[in-house]
C-alpha cells in the first residue's frame, strides 16, 4: 500500500515539476517579446528615436552587425553589404532599425 502511495506522489511531483517549468518558459518568452516592445512604446508616441553610424561588420538575413559591437533589426538586408558604413534611425530597447543613409565600401 505504501508502494502505490509513493508511486502516485512521485508521479504527481514530476508533473508538476513539468507544467511549473513550462510555465516559466512560457512566461519568460512572453517578457522577453512584450517588455522592449513597451518600452520602446513611448519613443514611438514622441518620434524620439535613437541615432548611431557604423561600419557593417557581420549582417544575416535580418540584421547586421556595427564595429561597435551593436545589432539590430533592419529587415531584409540584401542590398546592404560588410564594410558599408551606415547611418540608423532605431529603438533603444528592441533594436528595430531603419537605415537612414548608406555609403558603399569600394572593394
């Protein structure tokens, strides 16, 4: 009897371990998505974006690298190639960026 008793807690333990940490994931996901973007929020309202001009140093389909040491978000980056300085217009919290002037590197 005590054998079926262990059995049933153990097992509702682990259950429990299982939705307490999926539940954390899924709320530390949320935060991670919503909070910058609320943040970012009032900047918008006021057209209080950041400035910042680089060289780009790395970029992937999405978002490029500056020499210093920032990322951001800019869409597709097809055009825009390493070495070519940058200016960006951008929001501080999520790194959503537009490119607002672009020099080509002569290679």
């Amino acid at each position: 009897m005590d054998a079926i008793l262990f059995k049933m807690i153990s097992r509702s333990m682990i259950i429990i371990a299982m939705i307490i940490t999926l539940l954390f994931f899924l709320i530390k996901r949320i935060l991670i998505g919503v909070f910058p973007s609320c943040l970012d929020l009032p900047r918008v309202l006021t057209s209080d974006y950041k400035q910042s001009q680089g060289v780009v140093i790395k970029k992937s389909e999405m978002s490029i690298w500056l020499e210093n040491g920032m990322h951001y978000r800019v869409g597709k980056v097809d055009w825009c190639e390493k070495g070519d300085c940058v200016q960006l217009t951008y929001l501080p919290f999520t790194r959503y960026a537009t490119i607002t002037n672009i020099v080509k590197s002569h290679r």
